[in-house]
C-alpha cells in the first residue's frame, strides 16, 4: 500500500544526488540506509564501549591482580585484544557486508545451527541484560545527588532506567540520522568528563603525586584463573567492540569506514582507559581504590570538590551514550534475525517513513525492560562474558575456517592469519578461566540455556512448525498499520 509511489519518490531522490560513493548510488529500497559515516562510526565505537565500566568497576581488576603494575597491564592488554579481535571482525565485515553481527558470519561459516543458537542468546541474554545493567548506573548516578546520605530507592532506580529504555528505543525507531546524532552528542559529553580525569592526573603526576606508584608489582597476586578473571571486568569495560559490525549495511563506504573506525577508535579508548586509571591512582591508594563504592565520584571528591557534582552527570551522559549505542546495533540483531526466518516476520520489517527496523527496536526495548523489572540482574553480570566470549572464539574460528572454505570471497582488508589464531586462542581461555578457577553450577546453566536453543531450531526452524506464525497473523497485520511497517524488499547484487 502506498510502495509504488514511495519507490517513484526515491527515484527521483536518486537522480538529484552526484558525486557521490559507489555504495550510495545503489538505488534507494525500502531497505535500511547507508547514512553512518567515518566520525559516526568512531563515535559509535567510542560511545558504546565508554560506559559506566571505567568509571565504577576498575576496583574489579584491580582486586584480581593485587597490585597497581599488573592491573595497569591488563587495562593495556584488554585493549590490545579488543583492538585484534576487533580487526578480525573487520575483515568478516568488509567480506560479507551484512548487518547482524556475528551471525551471518556465523552462517556463512558454519551454517544455521551454530548462527540460530547466536541470535537465541544474544536476543534473549546477553543484549537484553547488558542493556539493562547499562540503564540502572545510568539510573543510579543521575539520582545519587538527590539521595547524598543514603542509597537512591530502588523504585526510583527501576522507573528511571525503564524511562530511558523508552525514550531510546522511541529516538532509534524514528530514525537513524537521530540515533546517530544522539550518539555524537554524547560520545562528545562522555570525552569531556574523561578529559577532565585525564588531565587532572597528568597535573597530580606533574606536581609529584607517584607515591602510589613506587614498587608499582610489589604484593600482586597473580594467578592462571586470577588473570583470566581480571581480564573479564577488564573487557566487560571493552565490551563493544564489534558493535560496528552489527550496522555494516548502513556505513557509508564500509570497506573504507570499516577497518578506520576500528583503527582509531579503540585505540583511543585503550589510551584513554590507562591514563583514567593512572589518573585514579595519584589519588587513592590500592586499598583505598578498593573501598571506594564508585572510585569516579571519589576521585572527584578529591580533586574538583565544590564542582565535583559534574562527574555524576556527565558519568551519567556516559552511561545513556553506551546505552544508545548498544541499542542502536543490536536493534539490528534482531531485524537480521527475522529476516533469516529465526524470528518473527514481522521483526524484519521496515517502517515505511522512517527507514527504520522499528519493530526489532521496539521488541529489543521490551525485552530489556522485563529484565529490569526484577532488578536483580548481578548473576547475569558475572557470566555476561562466559556466554559472550563462547561466541566471539566462534565467530573468529570462522574467519579462520572461511580461508580455506570461501576463498573465492573477496576480502577489502586481509589481516595475517596468525592474529585470528591468538584472538581464538586467548577466547578459548577466557571461557575456560572462571570455570578452572572458581566452578559453578551457573556456569552450566548458562551451557544449557544456549543448547536449549537447539530445540527451539529443530521444531520451528528445521521442520517448520508455523503454527506461531499462524496464531501471530492477524496480530501482525494490526501491528503493520499501526507501526506502518513492511517487509524489506531484497536487493540485487
């Protein structure tokens, strides 16, 4: 209804635009948009991983190596695999440029099974809760001025984080442009408060604040599933990495934007994360960096005092700027989902004014407010990357194993093969750390959710039992006049 004049519109969109890349005079679809460009790209990478990690948890690395030397190292070497693991998505994402992730990747590599059991954990554990864990500190430092004396009601903690699901989700359905933007402003507020640490360490160093420094390895504990530990609140703090991957099909000139938002950005943010810690340490002492409930509030405290209120704020910025992001990718998760036939139709579909995988959006939104609604989501936290780092050694295992199977795929950027090998191999260890080092029975719950998956694929996927789809009909149908929605229609190498 309405496609006919809407595909005569875009047409004549077409003709009025010149000059432009080879990727953006692909005749405008109702389809998503290439509108994400290189500054975009970067702020995207920037905003998702800085979040509320490197301001209220490095007492968690720092707990597990016992000493200031070893848990500036980690920070270091986080980024380091952040940074590799990060140019192997790059590859995968300049060789099959689709959205999602690393499920077409998935896919293409290892077939339905392996990229279903992906989508079924990411849409349901892992996005959701990590979504969610980023909206309650956002929560929790915006209120934290209001309650000086005492914890903020937990009430008041929920119906704030629930408000910013909603708006967010509202601001990516309406539109890319929007999201993006927003992500700018905010990547841009979050550079300020990290500025601002950085440069107050860099004047406590210069006027010879190192006493915390001095014998810098002195009483480390350090230890194979200690490491391996350290390395997980460490990479939580990464934690976003790969988030470009999952809107590939709307950067403008990805095999280009791609591999240079990658390069600069995370980068950035390892130097950023080192010195920020540094900046910690001219204030506190390793015990005191411990004690601290949130060492960003306490380093503000010491070192702005009267004006020491901007760090909740702009902590908090920090914290709905990852939240936007995580949001705007994963968004998009959901939508690749759909489309593949492992998820409802109608979380494909596109909105027709806005261009927008709105349904998707909206399910995502949903979701991450049912597990705000407990509130108590501290377990997920702890095996957030258990499950995650499963299938980022996955998902670089195909990098490897697509050498050899597809080499007729052309590949804009080919990294050596022995960085795939090590990323693969250091997953493998991070997965198996916590379970070496401190077994639990949560650790096989989490096995067996995943593998729970394979039922779900077998009867609705492999033999095909519609009768959900059947019964989700006419409340599809509601749901497309309402949201104005339709499906994507296929585009044509």
């Amino acid at each position: 209804m309405g496609k006919e004049s809407l595909k005569k519109r875009k047409g004549e969109d077409n003709k009025k635009e010149d000059g432009q890349s080879i990727q953006s005079q692909e005749p405008q679809t109702m389809n998503l948009q290439k509108e994400v460009g290189l500054i975009s790209g970067i702020c995207m990478i920037v905003g998702t991983i800085i979040g509320s990690g490197i301001f209220v948890s490095p007492k968690s690395v720092l707990a597990n190596t016992g000493a200031v030397g070893p848990c500036l190292t980690i920070w270091a070497a986080c980024g380091i695999l952040a940074t590799l693991g990060a140019l192997c998505f790059a590859e995968l994402g300049t060789m099959i440029t689709k959205s999602g992730g690393e499920y077409p990747y998935l896919m293409e590599a290892f077939g339905p099974i392996p990229a279903f059991l992906f989508s079924w954990t990411s849409l349901l554990v892992t996005k959701p809760s990590s979504f969610a864990i980023i909206c309650l500190s956002f929560a929790e430092y915006t209120l934290a001025p209001f309650y000086p004396s005492c914890d903020p009601p937990q009430v008041a903690i929920k119906c704030l984080a629930a408000a910013a699901i909603v708006i967010i989700t509202i601001v990516n359905s309406l539109s890319v442009k929007l999201g993006s933007y927003l992500q700018n402003f905010l990547t841009a507020a979050k550079m300020i408060i990290v500025t601002i640490i950085i440069v107050s360490g860099i004047v406590l160093l210069a006027q010879g604040k190192t006493e915390n420094f001095k014998d810098s390895y002195k009483g480390s504990s350090v230890s194979f599933g200690s490491i391996g530990l350290a390395f997980y609140n460490g990479l939580w703090a990464y934690d976003g990495w790969n988030q470009l991957n999952y809107i590939t099909e709307e950067l403008k000139n990805p095999y280009r934007n791609l591999p240079l938002s990658i390069i600069i950005g995370i980068p950035l943010v390892t130097v950023c994360y080192v010195l920020i810690n540094i900046s910690y340490f001219t204030v506190m002492t390793s015990t005191e960096l411990l004690q601290s409930q949130a060492v960003a509030v306490t380093f503000g405290d010491r070192v702005l005092y009267s004006a020491s209120w901007i760090v909740p704020l702009f902590v908090a910025l920090s914290t709905i700027g990852a939240a936007n992001g995580t949001c705007f990718t994963a968004g998009r998760l959901v939508y690749v989902a759909g489309r593949e036939g492992h998820m409802l139709k109608l979380l494909s579909y596109i909105s027709i004014k806005r261009l927008t995988p709105a349904p998707a959006i909206i399910f995502y939104g949903i979701i991450t407010i049912l597990y705000i609604i407990p509130g108590d989501i501290d377990t997920l936290i702890n095996y957030f990357s258990f499950a995650v780092w499963i299938f980022y050694s996955l998902t670089v295992l195909a990098l490897i194993v697509l050498r050899f199977t597809r080499k007729d795929l052309n590949r804009p950027v080919k990294i050596p093969i022995l960085i795939p090998v090590a990323v693969t191999l250091a997953s493998i260890l991070l997965v198996l750390a916590p379970v070496i080092s401190a077994p639990e029975l949560a650790y096989l719950y989490c096995v067996l959710f995943i593998s729970s998956g394979l039922i779900v694929y077998v009867l609705f996927v492999h033999f095909k039992f519609n009768w959900p789809q059947k019964i989700s009909k006419p409340i599809t149908m509601h749901l497309q006049m309402l949201l104005e929605v339709v499906p994507a229609e296929e585009v044509t190498e």
